[in-house]
C-alpha cells in the first residue's frame, strides 16, 4: 500500500496556497528575483525516508540556516568551552543584523544572530587554518549534513557582496572589539558565500533528520558531529532559531528550528523527524508567511510539539 503521506502534505500546502501575506526580502537584489508562489514541504524521518510536496527540489540559497550547522562545526572543531567563550547562548530579541554585544564581555549573545553567526563562522576547522581551508571545512561539512556535496550561487554572492554594508559593519566593530583576529571584509566575503549555498527543501529535511538522529546522516550513515555537539545547537535553536519570533515560535510549533531570508524553515525534532519548507514571502520578524503555517499544521497535526506529552 502507498503511504497517505505524500496527499497529506499536499493538501497542508494546498490549504495555504492563497496566503498570499509578507514581502519577499530585497535587501540582496538577487533575492528580490525569487518567484514568491514558491511553497514546498519535506518530511523526513529519522531513518532517512522523505516525503515531499510542492517544489521541493528547487534550489534556493541557505541564508541563515547555515548558521546552526557553522556553530555546529564550530563547536565540533575548537570545543564546547571555547566557542562559548567566545559566542553567548541568550536569546537576543533583537532584529538579526543588529550591531550588537553582551555588556561587559563584548561577546555576540548567541550564534544564530549575524554577529554571533560571522565569529562562528571564523571558529570552524582548525585555529589559524588558512580561509580556503576554513571554507572548504565548512562547504563539506554543511553537505555532510545534506548528505551530498552542494554549491555556491554565485550570482546571490556577488548581489550580496554588493550590498553587504551592514555586516561589514558588524565585522568591524567584532574587529574592533577584538572578538575575531582577522581582516573584517574578508570574513564578511566567506560568510556571505557560506550564506549562498544553494540547498533544496528536501536537503533541508535531510539536514534536520541528521540533527534528529543524533548527528549520523540517515542516508550516508556518517556522524557528521556528535550528540553533545548535536544537543548544544538544538536548544540555542529552540530559544534563537525564529529571530525575535522565538517564543511564538516554540509555543506554537514547538520544534527547534532555523529560518532564513531566502524563505526556507528548517526544524528538527529529536529523535523524531527533520523537516524542511520554502515559501519566500517573509513576515515582519523574517520568517516565511506560509512557511510558519505550513510548520503550524505539521506540528498540531503529527503531534510534534516538544512540550507535550505523548
Ligand atoms: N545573508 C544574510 C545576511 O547575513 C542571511 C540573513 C538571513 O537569512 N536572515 O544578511
């Protein structure tokens, strides 16, 4: 017998279809050329089967879901105790470019807002690791995740790039306040790039389940990071992962999970499933529209909130 699964999740995306609410994010010119009737889901469960609806093998860039992943490898390559030392765990309730620090130590409050996700990405693969190095690190670690080797969209690099005032700021005064050690423009670049890499919806469920599953890749079998490393990023997820929407994110859906400009929402339930969605028109916080709602039905649907009991 075929699953129900596949017209389940095709009838959650019709049921949203029409949502036509939010704004596609323009900041990034290239980003503005995204069609806004993009909606796709991936489910993936732990043991690597996905089910998929809409487009969800459309590319589309990372953006701000790598995050969790540079932090995880972060975390992997220099250790628990010296990442922290260096990026906080609070939750900001800040917009994620804010030019901000903690008072007093001057350390970025956690890794999933720009200022936290730049000095993370400067932690990946050995210290003093020459910048092709370090990226290298990071593009194969992100696709260990994906559980195939994925690639920069050049065009979004170079829009970025263009653009890119605001988190040449943020590099400066982590510079200045002598968080990172090196040349600000040039982490700005590898940063933006690590942002460009272009991932479907159903990696996304991929990259979940991997968190899921306790950081072993369903499919390949590899164990991308360890538990520790896998439990650290899902609880900075869980109270970081949505911008300033975190808590009406985790009283809502109830997942941890990551969002990004370019639409996309990933989020993990341990020991459960990954799940992976794209819509690009973006709410007030930054969140997709359709992409929250989407998640909302799974959620209350499958009963994956992590609050409740089974
Ligand atoms: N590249 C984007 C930036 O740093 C990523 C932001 C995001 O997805 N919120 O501005």
């Amino acid at each position: 017998m075929r699953s129900p699964i596949p017209e389940y999740l095709d009838e959650v995306l019709r049921n949203c279809a029409d949502d036509r609410a939010g704004a596609v994010a323009d900041y990034v010119p290239e980003l503005a050329a995204a069609d806004p009737e993009q909606l796709a889901v991936a489910v993936s469960a732990v043991d690597g089967t996905v089910y998929e609806a809409g487009d969800s093998r459309s590319p589309f860039t990372i953006q701000s879901i790598s995050k969790p992943f540079v932090y995880a490898l972060a975390l992997a390559d220099r250790g628990c105790e010296a990442v922290l030392a260096r990026i906080g765990v609070e939750p900001s309730g800040e917009a994620f470019n804010e030019l901000s620090l903690e008072e007093g130590s001057a350390r970025p409050r956690n890794p999933m807002i720009n200022v936290g996700a730049l000095t993370a990405h400067t932690l990946a693969g050995p210290p003093g690791a020459p910048r092709e190095e370090r990226f290298e690190r990071i593009v194969a670690g992100i696709s260990a995740f994906a559980g195939r080797r994925l690639e920069v969209d050049e065009a979004v690099c170079r829009s970025e790039w263009g653009t890119a005032h605001r988190n040449l700021a943020i590099a400066h005064m982590l510079r200045g306040y002598e968080v990172i050690e090196e040349d600000a423009p040039r982490v700005v670049a590898d940063y933006i790039r690590q942002c460009s890499l272009l991932v479907t919806t159903r990696d996304l469920a991929l990259m979940a389940a991997t968190l899921a599953n306790g950081g072993v890749q369903p499919v390949t079998g590899e164990q991308v990071v360890s538990r520790e490393v896998v439990r650290q990023v899902l609880s900075v997820m869980t109270t970081c992962g949505m911008y300033d929407a975190a808590g009406d994110w985790v009283t809502t859906v109830g997942i941890p999970a990551k969002s990004g400009v370019s639409g996309g929402i990933l989020g993990a339930l341990p020991g459960q499933v990954g799940i992976g969605v794209l819509s690009p028109r973006l709410d007030r916080h930054g969140n997709s529209v359709r992409g929250v709602r989407v998640c909302e039905r799974l959620s209350a649907d499958m009963g994956l909130h992590l609050m409740e009991a089974p």
